[in-house]
C-alpha cells in the first residue's frame, strides 16, 4: 500500500511540475503533506482544488480543449468522499470496492492530463501571437 501511496503522491507533484509556475495553486512539494495522519483528511480535499484548478489554468493558457471546467475535480472529490464512507461498517465492503475504482480513476486521469500538457507546451507561443493582435486592433 506505502508503494502505492507514493506512486500517486509522486504522479500528484509531476502534475503541478508540469504546470507553468504561474498557474500553479500550490507548490509541487506541498503535496507529501498528505502524508500527516489526521491532516491528511482535509489536506485530501484541497489538493483536489488545487491540482484541477492548476490544470484548467493551464489548459486555457495553452489552449487545451476540455470537457469539464475543473478536470479531475469531480472525481477527485468522489474518490476521497467514499473513502470517508468506507469508515461506515454496514456499507464499507461496498464503499472499498467502489472508492478503489475512483482512485484508479482519479489517478489514471490526473496523469492524463499531465501528459496533455507536457504534450502542448508548445502553444504557449499562441500567447504571444494573442497579445500581438490585442494591440493592433488597440
């Protein structure tokens, strides 16, 4: 499970990595803080803010179609919301199986993203080009 765990914190920090800094809502390294038992509990939920506001940020300045205004949010919350659940005894078995496949989710899509970005980091030169037209037309 710690190997898991580390895998997903590390896919987390390469995320933000990958962000431009300014448009990053935390620092990468913030993300190992998860490690704090009991903190860990709502640090959970503002890393899913952070993180999918960090990367909608940066698929608008690199001009990144997207189906969901905050990607990763929806799921990301789902997948910390069951595992609270999971704590309940009459539903846990239930909870377990379906907080792992939002985890998997969660996951799997968070580094889609990251690869996304790292793929179109060349259209930040789209910027430049933007700003040029903005004063011409002033």
């Amino acid at each position: 499970f710690l190997a898991v765990l580390i895998f997903f914190i590390l896919t987390q920090q390469w995320t933000l990595q990958a962000v431009s800094p300014e448009n990053r809502k935390m620092v990468p390294g913030n993300v190992w803080l998860q490690l704090i038992p009991i903190f860990n509990f709502y640090w959970q939920f503002v890393l899913v803010n952070r993180i999918s506001e960090s990367i909608a940020l940066e698929y608008d300045r690199l001009n990144i179609e997207r189906k969901e205004f905050y990607p990763t949010r929806a799921i990301g919350m789902a997948t910390w919301v069951l595992y609270f659940i999971t704590f309940i005894p009459v539903i846990k078995s239930f909870a377990s199986l379906a907080w792992i496949i939002c985890f998997i989710i969660y996951w799997v899509k968070m580094n889609e993203c990251r690869k996304k970005i790292i793929a179109n980091k060349g259209n930040d030169l789209l910027d430049a080009e933007r700003e040029l037209l903005n004063q011409q037309v002033n």
